[in-house]
C-alpha cells in the first residue's frame, strides 16, 4: 500500500514539473505573442582539454545566469558549448556545425591564434560575429568586420618589457619564442620596441613545440657561449616549464643572469608545475595584465571556485586569471547587445535561395541578427567589469596597466607597474594610472641565484675563446705600438704607449677580460692594406676588437663603435724653419710688410703735399723756385720721422693736419722699433712656409705617415696626389724635410699631433709647425657595432685618463715634453706687421688731410668767385686761377697812410692781372706815374702812382679789386692772430 502511495505521489510531481515547464516556454493564454521567451543561441568553442578552457566554461556559465537573474527580460541567451580538440580542423568544423545546424547568431573563441583565423572566415561569409581571445596581432580587426578581439594582443606588452629593458640599461637581449604563429607574431613588435630604446637583439632561440629536451638543452648551452645574458621568453607553459628546467641544469639561473617572461606565461604560472617554480624559475621577471581587485571580485572569485569544482570534481583546483575575467565580461557585453537589439529581429539565420546541392560551408547562409550585433559590440564597455574597465573600440580591447612581478618562492611578487602614458612606476593610483609623486623605479628584485645586484646583461663568453685584439704591425713610430712575434713560442706581444693604455684599462674593468693580441701588418706600399683595411676585420667577425694609434673617424664608424678616445688629436704640417735672420743685410725692412711700407711712403707724399697746398700763399718757406718747393714737399714731410721739422706753419688748417699727422708717425716709428729690436734680440724660429695651401701653390711634394688617413684629407684639400711621399720613422721625416723637395725629400710632413709632438721633441731646434690645425677624435679603441663592452670600456678609459698612470705612460713613452722649449710647434704666421694692422690709422690721417684741403679749396674759390663767372674759356680761368694761388699773401697788419683831404687807395697787382691787356695799356698811356712793380705783392701806392679820376672804368676796377683784397687780407690776418 505504501509503495502505491510512493509511486502515485512521484506520478504526480512529474506531472506538476511538466505543467510548470510547458506554462514557461508557451506564452500564456491571451497575452501578445511577442511577450513570449525569445531564445538566442551563442555558440561556444574552447580547448576543453585545457585548464585555460575550463576556467573560461566556467566564467561564461556564471555570466549567463547573473545577467539573466539581473535581467528579466523576454530574450534569454542560450551557450551552445562545442571542443574544439586543440586542433584547427576541428574547430572550423565545430563553427560549421553551430551556425549550419543550431543556427547561433555569435560565436565566442576559439582560444587559438590559427584556429580563430579560420573560423573569422567563417564568420565573415555568415555575418554572425566571432568574439574571440585570440592573441596574436596577426589577426586584425580591421581586415576583418565580424570579428572582436576579446583579449589584449601580445603585441600590447612589447613596451612595458622595453621599459624594463631601459630601467636596467641593458643593451642587448635574446629573445626566445616558440615556433609557431602564436610565437612569431610577437617578434616583429618587439624588436620594434626595443629598437626604440637603442637595444639590439642579439640572438633570435626558436624552439619548436615539439621539441625534446636534449633539443632544448643544446640550444640553451649554445645561448650560454655567447655574451648577452638577458633573455626574454615568449612560450607557453607547458614548453616553457621544460626550458626553465633545463636553464637550471644549463646553470643559467645563477648570478649574472636576467629572464623575463610575457604575460602569456605569467598570467598562467598557476598551470606550470610548482617544482619548477620553486627550482628553477627564482628571479624570473614577468609582466601581466592588471585588474584591480574589488569586492565584486572577491565574491565572484569564491562562487567561482564552487562552480569550477561542481564542474570539474576530478581535478586540481586551478586559479581563476585574467582569460576567464575577460571571458565573463565579454558574455556579459554580448549578452547586453543581444538585449537591445534581439527585440526587433527574429532570431534566425537566412538560407540561401536555390535548389543546387551545395556544400555545407555554402549552405550556411546569413544571420540577420549577427549584422545589427557587431554594431554594438564593436564599440561597448563595462565601466566595472569583473577586469577593471572593459572597453572595446573598433573591435580592439582597449589596454589596461600592465603589472610587473618578481618569481619568489612558490608564487610571485608585485615589483611595480607600466602604463603607456607615464611609462614604469612602483604604485598605481585609483584610477589606473602611474602615481606621479613616486620615483621612476621598480621595487626590489631578487635576481636568479638570489642574487640583489642588477645583472650588468652580458658576460664574457664561457666558450673558452679569447677576445681577439688586432694591432697593427709596421716599421716605425714603436713608441705607440709595437708588436713583437716570439720566434718559439709564435706568441704576439703588443708595448708601446697604446698598448700600455689598453692593458691598464682592462685591468680596470669590474670583470675579467681575457684576450690575445693578432698581428695585422701595415705594408709600406700604397697599394696595400692600410688602417681601413684593420678596422674592416671586425665588421668580417675576425677581430672582436682593434687597439693602437687608430683614429676615430666618422666613415670608420659606421662599421665599428669607437670607445672615448685617450688622447686628444687633429691633424697640422711640419716645415723646416729658416736660417737666423739677424745675420741679413736687409733686416731693417722685415718689421713691415711691403705693402705697409708702400702705403706708409705715399702718405707722406700726400701729406707733405697738403701741407704745401694750405702754406704755399701764406709762408715764404714754402715759396721759391719749384725745384726748392718740390723738395720742400719731400723734406718737410720725412722730416716729422724724426721730427725734425724747422719749419713753421702759420695755416690753422695746417696745424690741424699735422697734429692727426704726427700722432700717425708716432705710432708707426714705435710700432717699427720694437718689431726690430724683437727680430734682432730674440731668436724665433720662422717657418719656410705658414700655410698648408702654400705647399699647393708652391708645388711642393708633402710627406705623410705610412697607412695613415691623412692620404685622403690631404685629397679633400685638393693636393695633387702625384706629389704624396710616405714615411714610416722619425728619422725619415727628418731626412725628408732637410732633403726638400728638389732633392727627392718634401716640403712638408702632414700628420695628426700626437706624431709631429713626438718628432719636435727630437728635432724641436730644426722643425717647427704651422696652422692651421684640423680637429680630429683622436685615438680609441674599436669593437663590434653594438658591443656591450664599449660602455664599460669607454668608462675605464675615463677612469685611467683621470689618473697618475697616464702622466707616468706619458713620460715612459714620449719622455719630458717640456726640454724643447719649442715642442709645440707654435708657429709664427709672420713677424712683419701689415697694412690691416694700421687701417684705422692711415684712414684717420686721409680723412683729416683731405678735409683740410677741401675747406681751403672752398675759401679760394669762393674768394675768387669773379674769375669763376667771366666769360673767358676753362682754360684761361685755369690759367688765371693758378696764378692767383701761385701769389704771395701779405701777413703784415700795418695799413697805409692816408693823407690829408684824399682818401688813399691800395691797389695791388690782382687788379692789373684781373684787367684785360687793352685796359693795362690805357692805364700806362694815360698816367705815367702808375708802374707796376715787378715785385710780387708790391703795393701801388708805394711805387708813387696816384688814382685815375673817379667814374671811369678803370677806377671801377681797381676800386672793386682793392674792396675784394682788403677782405680776403683781413681774413688771413684774423687766421694769423
């Protein structure tokens, strides 16, 4: 009885289950059709095998139902879940099936790079969305319209590892990724990256996901030959436990070494092993995606927990990561665009119109709910999604802070965060940016072999080969290098000054540096290989590294990096100096040069010239026979050399002229003397030549040091090549130089300084150089482009520089500078003083003496103004004029006396000369008494005549005269007091 009691009362829950169901899906009698439940299928394809996979299943199954008991609404979103096998086939053919035979209007995944490429196409051809964490930046949004990246892209953390590069200064890194489209793709962004902060990438490891251990470990072993030691890993994890691993066995997670890792392993380190961790992953670094933490979180985070073990009871707990927050939010964002838009379109996919067999990719057909869902879900958000701010725009996850952590025991440790506006910081503020009051730094790194010091990012290679050092070998000049073969033992040793200097810096290296010298030979030909030539050995990877007397030079750069250079240099000529000039004849005429003597000798002329013109009328010196008034020009003038003038001028515009004059003289006669007595009491040593480009004029052949680049400077100078002489020893210098040019030698040897210092140290009293001097670098040693060494070495070099050891290197080699008084070949461009030198002076006493001239040609021509305006011809006013000035002006201030009832009348012999001849004649017919005196300046009423009647012309005349001398001798004794 009992049992039929259990049976009927199970019948009827049944029945009640059945009657509750039926009244959920149907809508309810007379209510509108379209408050029915609508149901939108979304497909889903994932990994399942993975641990990635399950946490996303899990997240998206928790995301359904909290939208939909936070939403009710009509439209419910139904997960059609499908594996995708880790295989790409399988995937492609699991979106086939969803959008063909369930009809899903979106699909979310697949998780793999290739198998979302296929189901893009897929997707594209349907119009159905595809919303997929696919990380590789291969994929685009842009050439694809359907489909969303619900992931940041590997390429987003390209910079934030950059910047951890920079923090550290490391120069050089490895990269090592897998071979696969998912490694590769990261590769061409990252050297990008790094190329921007001036890092090279040394070394490119591409392990295959097939590989073996044995595989691993020799390519591991063959990183650990070379130089750099800073590594970056992009692989996954289960082929990234493995390389650690071995890493470990390898030794190179030791002390020295720097590892970082991307955040597809970081974000993911709860999947690798925690042996591993803990053996051999301490001190990895590693950069990830940050979210924040929140309450929401928090509670999401233990419902998770449940879920996943309802789910998966048969399996280790796992930890829920950034994938499957992503995963929550972009169900969430779907499911949202579904709600807005899924009222007002039927939910179902459009069969293609045609009765022909088609295949099943092209009976799929169009989803008309899938063209209006990618216009929301192109540009939506989630200001408090469960990954901090959730932003899609133009189908791109928009980036977020990126978190970079340090492996320390089983776990890992918060160092510090990167955003791409304020770069690297230790905290950030609430709102996801760098806190600007923090310092620049990361926190606290234990590196591997917990080890606190920064790793310096490279090492010398372990692979026992010594760094081969080239010197060059040839004849002379050993005080820089010298190499010596032991005949034996074929053992290379390398003295001299340059060497000395390389040894002393390696030894000051914080690291040891072991290295053999190779011997390259400069030949004594042109024909042959020069320092060029040396420098090119390391670009062809023979040489690691080239010391000795090498210039830095720019051509030379491209090939090689310089260190600092440890001497100063730049190229100039020596030229032999003349014979003692005190011992010539003509040593008087050196202190000017012949143009100063020539503008000096016209000055005078000139001057004594104006000096004749304003006292010719005025002073009987300056009067006479014209051969005694030409001497009078040349001998008042020379005379103020030594001032030894008798003469006096009574002209104020004379005094004027020869005040500036003899202020002139002055400086000239003392400038002259103290030229002259330096040239006959000091000894100096005077260059045959003072210019480079008086060798080209000259013709003269130039010598230059054997190998050397100052060949093709002395080119660029427009040298004619055929007059080039190469040397290799001082001695041949010297033997060149007192040969000369006629005699097989040269005129001058063009070097850089450290050698022509060298040689007017022995020769000082023979030699001396001339300018200009061209700059050059100087002397450094050269390495491979983008060698790490060159920072530590150049810092060595300073540090050497700075020290006692280079005066003592100095003094070894090239002995006390000092005992040639003359060592540094200051040359003297010329002793003789030039023109440019008294410009100023000469213009001064032009301007002066030509003004003076000009005033006094005024006052006469103004004075004679009537002679100006008769009508006779130029040449006869000429003729008059000149007459006139050739007159004698009385400077006497007694006048005559006038007698009693006459008013007396001066005449002078201006009037008679001003009259025409007619009128000189009347006068002599008609007054017997009136004679001109023959005398020059002789006054009329003194020779007895008496005046013409007043009203005739002649009266006239002489009236008009006499008004007009009265004047001009009123203006001259005004001049005289």
């Amino acid at each position: 009885m009992q049992n039929q009691r259990c049976h009927f009362l199970i019948l009827f829950i049944q029945f009640v289950s059945i009657i509750s169901f039926c009244h959920y899906i149907m809508p309810i009698s007379g209510e509108n059709e379209t408050n029915a439940v609508k149901k939108v299928d979304v497909g889903i394809i994932l990994d399942l095998e993975t641990n990635v996979a399950k946490v996303m299943h899990t997240c998206i199954l928790l995301a359904l139902e909290d939208y939909h008991a936070a939403n009710r609404s009509a439209i419910r979103v139904v997960p059609h879940f499908r594996d995708s096998k880790k295989d790409d086939v399988e995937a492609a053919s699991a979106a086939i099936y969803l959008l063909k035979d369930v009809q899903v209007q979106a699909i979310f995944g697949p998780q793999m790079s290739t198998q979302t490429d296929f189901v893009i196409d897929i997707g594209n051809k349907v119009k159905a969305p595809v919303i997929s964490p696919a990380t590789s930046p291969s994929l685009s949004v842009k050439e694809n319209p359907y489909f969303i990246r619900a992931a940041l892209p590997s390429s987003s953390q390209t910079k934030a590892i950059a910047a951890i590069v920079k923090n550290y200064e490391w120069r050089e890194v490895v990269i090592i990724y897998e071979d696969s489209p998912f490694g590769t793709g990261i590769v061409p962004h990252l050297t990008d990256a790094l190329l921007e902060i001036s890092t090279l990438i040394s070394y490119r490891s591409v392990i295959s996901p097939s590989a073996n251990d044995d595989q691993i470990l020799r390519e591991l072993y063959k990183l650990n030959t070379m130089q750099t030691r800073v590594f970056i890993v992009h692989l996954q994890s289960f082929l990234a436990s493995r390389l650690f691993f071995k890493a470990k066995e390898a030794g190179m997670m030791s002390s020295g070494y720097a590892w970082i890792i991307t955040d597809v392993l970081t974000s993911l380190l709860d999947s690798v092993d925690p042996s591993v961790i803990e053996s051999s992953m301490q001190g990895v670094l590693g950069v990830k995606p940050y979210f924040p933490r929140s309450n929401e979180l928090n509670n999401f985070t233990k419902r998770w927990r449940e879920r996943f073990r309802r789910e998966y009871p048969n399996m280790d707990q796992v930890e829920l990561n950034v994938y499957g927050l992503w995963a929550y939010d972009s169900i969430t964002v779907l499911a949202k665009a579904v709600q807005n838009v899924g009222t007002t379109v039927i939910p179902e996919v459009k069969k293609p119109d045609t009765k022909e067999k088609l295949s099943d990719l092209d009976a799929l057909g169009t989803s008309e709910l899938g063209s209006l869902l990618i216009h929301t879900l192109q540009n939506t958000s989630l200001k408090r999604g469960l990954s901090g701010d959730f932003r899609i725009i133009d189908g791109e996850l928009q980036p977020s802070p990126y978190q970079i952590v340090n492996i320390i025991g089983k776990g890992e440790r918060s160092i510090g965060f990167w955003t791409e506006s304020d770069g690297i910081s230790y905290k950030l503020t609430m709102n996801g940016k760098t806190a600007k009051s923090n310092n620049k730094q990361l926190g606290t790194i234990i590196w591997p072999g917990e080890s606190t010091i920064v790793p310096r990012g490279w090492e010398m290679p372990t692979s026992g080969k010594k760094l081969r050092v080239g010197v060059p070998v040839k004849g002379g000049l050993e005080q820089f290098i010298k190499v010596e073969i032991d005949s034996k033992t074929q053992a290379v040793t390398a003295t001299g000054f340059c060497a000395d200097v390389f040894k002393e810096v390696i030894q000051s290296l914080p690291f040891a540096v072991t290295y053999e010298f190779i011997p390259f030979r400069i030949p004594d030909t042109q024909t042959l290989p020069d320092y060029d030539d040396l420098i090119y050995k390391i670009s062809s990877k023979e040489y690691d590294a080239v010391i000795g007397d090498v210039t830095i030079l720019a051509n030379r750069s491209k090939y090689v990096d310089f260190t600092l250079p440890f001497t100063e240099s730049g190229i100039s000529a020596v030229v032999p100096v003349r014979d003692d000039e005190r011992k010539n004849a003509w040593i008087f005429l050196k202190p000017l040069k012949t143009e100063l003597w020539i503008t000096t000798g016209a000055f005078f002329v000139f001057i004594g010239f104006v000096v004749w013109v304003l006292e010719h009328r005025v002073n009987k010196e300056f009067r006479g026979p014209k051969h005694k008034q030409v001497g009078m020009i040349f001998w008042f003038s020379f005379s103020t050399l030594v001032f030894a003038h008798r003469e006096r001028v009574t002209s104020n515009l004379t005094r004027f002229v020869m005040i500036v004059w003899v202020f002139v003289v002055l400086v000239l006669t003392s400038s002259y003397t103290a030229n002259l007595t330096s040239m006959l009491t000091v000894q100096q040593l005077q260059p045959t030549i003072t210019n480079l480009n008086d060798l080209i004029t000259n013709g003269e052949y130039v010598g230059y040091q054997e190998g050397s680049f100052v060949k093709d400077v002395l080119k660029r100078m427009n040298f004619d090549s055929s007059k080039f002489r190469s040397y290799s020893t001082l001695e041949e210098y010297n033997d060149a130089l007192s040969s000369g040019s006629k005699n097989g030698g040269v005129g001058a040897i063009v070097d850089e300084l450290p050698y022509l210092r060298l040689f007017l140290n022995k020769y000082c009293k023979k030699y001396i150089m001339v300018g200009p001097t061209y700059k050059a670098a100087g002397f450094g040693f050269a390495f491979p482009k983008g060698s790490p060494l060159v920072p530590d070495v150049s810092r060595a070099v300073l540090k050497v520089m700075e020290g006692e050891f280079m005066n003592n290197i100095i003094q070894k080699w090239f002995g006390n500078e000092t005992d040639c008084p003359e060592k540094d070949g200051m040359a003297i461009t010329s002793d003789s003083l030039t023109l440019d030198s008294f410009k100023g002076l000469f213009l001064i006493a032009g301007v002066a003496a030509g003004s003076a001239l000009l005033i006094f040609f005024f006052i006469f021509l103004y004075q004679n103004r009537e002679i100006l305006a008769t009508d006779d011809s130029i040449l006869q006013k000429l003729s008059v004029i000149a007459k006139v000035f050739d007159e004698e002006i009385d400077n006497s201030n007694s006048k005559s006396e006038k007698p009693e009832g006459n008013v007396s009348q001066t005449a002078t012999p201006f009037a008679a000369s001003a009259a025409s001849p007619e009128i000189l004649l009347d006068l002599a017919s008609q007054s017997p008494e009136i004679r001109i005196s023959d005398s020059l300046g002789a006054s009329l009423a003194e020779e007895g005549f008496s005046t013409p009647e007043p009203g005739t012309p002649v009266h006239e005349t002489i009236i008009g005269t006499t008004e007009r001398d009265d004047t001009y001798s009123c203006y001259n004794n005004n001049e005289h007091n």
